[in-house]
C-alpha cells in the first residue's frame, strides 16, 4: 500500500467508563468492583474505527488519562494510519517525557487502535497482519 493510497486518521478519541466486574479483583491493598477504562477511538477516512481500551487502575487516573490520548492524538491526525510511524512521530514527540506512565499508556492505547483500524480495514486479524 504506498503512502498515497493509505487510509488516513481522522480523529482520535477517548471516554472514561466505569465497567462493573461480575467478580471483583482483589489485592493486597484493594478491593476493585469497577473497571476504571478508557476507551480509545481513531476514526479513519475509509468509514472504520480502529478502537482499543486502557485499564485505568483507579478512578482518579482516567481523567489525565483521556487528556493524554487526546493530546497524542491530536499531533498524528491527518497522518497516515501506519502504526509503526505513528509510534516512531510519538517517540520522538516525547522523547524527553519517555514511555512511561499516563503518556506511554496513552500511546500504547493509540497504537493498538490503529492496529485495530488496519485489520478492519483489510478484514484480518491483527494478529495475522503481525505475521502470525
């Protein structure tokens, strides 16, 4: 597929959910009854979302997690949707901020849906689009 004939990111999105578990996870230190997610839309122009989701841990961390991803997405929309150099622009984008925490949670949730978004869009699993 040349670069001309790529599908292209319309936008990016994120929502904060909070998904009941039929049975809570249990820690050392909690007791969690609600997923805390946040999940991750890039809309494409060839009519496809591309979508995938972050577990948040805590409730507390969804907001700054929604602003992150709609901040990395908005430095890739109008870009071609090719993950690999989506990720190689993140990268550098942050490079100073590295790939750890919210940002890099945030990436990560981009990258799966743009993934997610290629395998639609050529009707196989990613998993086979990744040589498997």
């Amino acid at each position: 597929m040349s670069d001309d004939s790529a599908p292209t990111i319309l936008s990016v999105s994120a929502r904060a959910v909070l998904a009941p578990l039929p049975r809570p996870i249990t820690t050392a230190v909690a007791r969690i009854d609600q997923a805390p997610l946040v999940l991750v839309d890039v809309q494409t122009d060839r009519d496809v979302v591309g979508r995938s989701y972050l577990f948040g841990y805590t409730p507390a961390a969804l907001k700054p997690m929604v602003a992150a991803v709609e901040a990395v997405g908005g430095l890739i929309e109008g870009r071609a949707v090719a993950p690999a150099a989506r990720m190689a622009d993140l990268s550098a984008a942050f490079r100073l901020l590295g790939r750890q925490g919210a940002m890099g949670m945030a990436m990560s949730g981009v990258e799966m849906a743009l993934w997610d978004a290629l395998g639609r869009i050529a009707g196989k699993p990613v998993a086979q689009l990744l040589g498997g």
